[in-house]
C-alpha cells in the first residue's frame, strides 16, 4: 500500500478530456448547492468521490457542523475571499490544480504554472491561484462554467438533481451562511492586523532602521543641547538686565520753597500787638530760666502756725 500509493515513481495528471468533464460536474454541483442557499466551503480532493465517469461531493453536513475548511489557512489569507461561493471557487482552483499535475500546488497564490494540457487549464487556474486573482477576488461560478475550458462539455447525464429544503430550514441556512463569513471576515481582519505589525517589528527592528535612528537620536541630542545653551544664555541675559533694572532710582530733586506769606494789611493796632507779643515772650523766657537755674538749697524753712485745731473755751 505504501509502495503503490504513497511514493509513487511518476507524478501525472488526468487526461485533458477528464479534467474537462470532472470539473464541469463539480462546477454544477457547486453552482445547484448555491442556488439553494446551502452553504458547502468543504471542496477538496478527499471530498469528490468517482462513481464510473460520475463525479460526487461528500461531507455537504461539515459546514453547518462548524467544521473548518481544509483550505482556510489559505484562503483566510486574502480578504477578498470572504464569501462561500468565493471560498468554494477558490477551492476548486486548488482541486484543478491537482487534477492538472498530480499533486497540490507548492504555494499559493502561485507565480507561474508549469506546462499544462491546455492553455484554458492555464486560465482557469490563473483566475483562481494567481496573486491577482487573490487580491482582486474570485471569479463567480457562472463565469468559471462560461469559459473555454467547460463551455464546450456535455454533460450525458439524464438525473434530474432533488434537493428539498423547508421554507424554515432555508432561514436558518441562511442565518448560517451569513454567521460563518462574518466569522471568516473577523479572521481575516485579525491575520491582517496582524501582518501589519509585524512588518512593521521587522522593519524597525532592521540594521539599516535601527542605523537611522540611531542618526537621528543624535541629532536630536544635539538640537536639544543646543536649545538649552541659547535658553540658558538668555535667561543669564535676563537675570543681568534684572539686576542693573533693580538698583533704586536717583532721589527725586528737593521741591522748590514756597512762596512768602503776603504782608498782613497796614493797621493801628500793629504796634500794640507786637508789643504784648515781646512781652509775653520775655515773660515765657524768664519763667523757663527760672526752671532751669532752681536749686534746692536756696529755699528757706517756713513756719506755719495752725490754727486749725478747735479752741475749747
């Protein structure tokens, strides 16, 4: 078993016809299932089962179940994909792929691909794996079903496909639908995010980054040593005119005499008022000289008689 099936000697595709038919049928499958509202977003290799020249889809119950994609950590990558019917179209590049060259693509989104059967293989898969097919978003299963490589196939099968859904169950396949690509946007968002800082980690944490800061971490020291120096200088200059401003002011000059006193009118009793005016003064300054020249010793000792005592007769 492992000799037959896990190291095979020679890797090879299917035939051109084969991958013509089979994609056609998964293409219609994909395309009923979406008509319906149903969910699928599980498309791989392991999911495909070969009934005679009849392809068949398997686990159609996984998404409803909550399981992830086998190609979610691909597809979450790019926020374009963020629909069922992208993530399926997606997927089904990734199953051509295999059908094309025998193994699964090393990489995605995927620069060139090798020697094809076909160039409309080519297209196909640049329309789905490209890096321009991944940024720009996914073409639409119609459009896929419309192209060279499956407008031509003719499908033999006289099976008319039944799939019947309660007009309840179709509301809540759609609330489904709807709750797991807002989970898929939500993730791609993070994963983006998160690809941002990280660039921008690496980016600063780079020799030639870290060089130019180290340049302008200098410069900067610089510029700011500088601004200290010239605020330092002038708050110097400040404190200097401070000092000379705060010595006190020159006296103000001495404010001229005032004016003489008008001369009193011319009267009589001028000369008698001067008069009593000299006396009053020579009379002030005896008394005050008088004060001055006292000397104790100079008094005499009187002698009273008191007669004050009452006479009994």
């Amino acid at each position: 078993f492992l000799k037959k099936y896990c190291n095979p000697k020679k890797i090879q595709g299917l035939e051109l016809q084969q991958i013509k038919t089979y994609g056609r049928q998964i293409l219609e499958v994909l395309k009923f299932l979406h008509d319906k509202g149903f969910p699928y977003g599980h498309l791989h290799a392991s999911n495909v089962m070969l009934d005679g020249d009849t392809c068949r889809l398997l686990d159609l119950e996984n998404s409803l179940l909550g399981l992830p994609s086998f190609y979610r950590s691909y597809f979450s990558q790019f926020r374009k994909i963020n629909t069922l019917e992208s993530v399926d179209v997606h997927c089904f590049g990734h199953l051509l792929y295999e059908m094309t060259y025998g193994r699964p693509p090393d990489s995605v989104p995927v620069d060139s691909f090798p020697p094809a059967p076909s160039m409309a293989v080519v297209a196909v898969l640049e329309s789905t794996l490209s890096c321009e097919a991944c940024k720009n978003g996914m073409p639409t299963i119609s459009r896929l079903l419309q192209m060279p490589l499956f407008s031509d196939v003719l499908l033999t099968t006289s099976e008319k496909p039944q799939f019947k859904i309660p007009t309840k169950l179709k509301e809540a396949l759609r609330i489904a639908k709807e709750c797991i690509e807002k989970r898929l946007i939500e993730e791609q968002k993070q994963i983006h995010q998160h690809r941002r800082l990280t660039r921008a980690q690496s980016h600063h944490g780079s020799e030639e980054e870290r060089k130019k800061r180290k340049i302008l971490a200098r410069k900067k020291s610089k510029r700011s040593a500088l601004e200290n120096s010239e605020e330092h200088s002038a708050k110097y200059s400040n404190s200097n005119n401070s000092g000379i401003s705060a010595l006190p002011p020159p006296p103000p000059p001495p404010p001229p005499p005032p004016p003489a006193a008008p001369l009193p009118p011319a009267s009589t009793e001028a000369p008698a008022q001067l008069s009593s005016q000299a006396v009053n003064g020579m009379s002030r300054g005896a008394l005050l000289s008088s004060i001055q020249n006292f000397q104790k010793g100079t008094l005499r000792k009187a002698k009273t008689c008191d007669h004050s005592a009452p006479k009994i007769g």
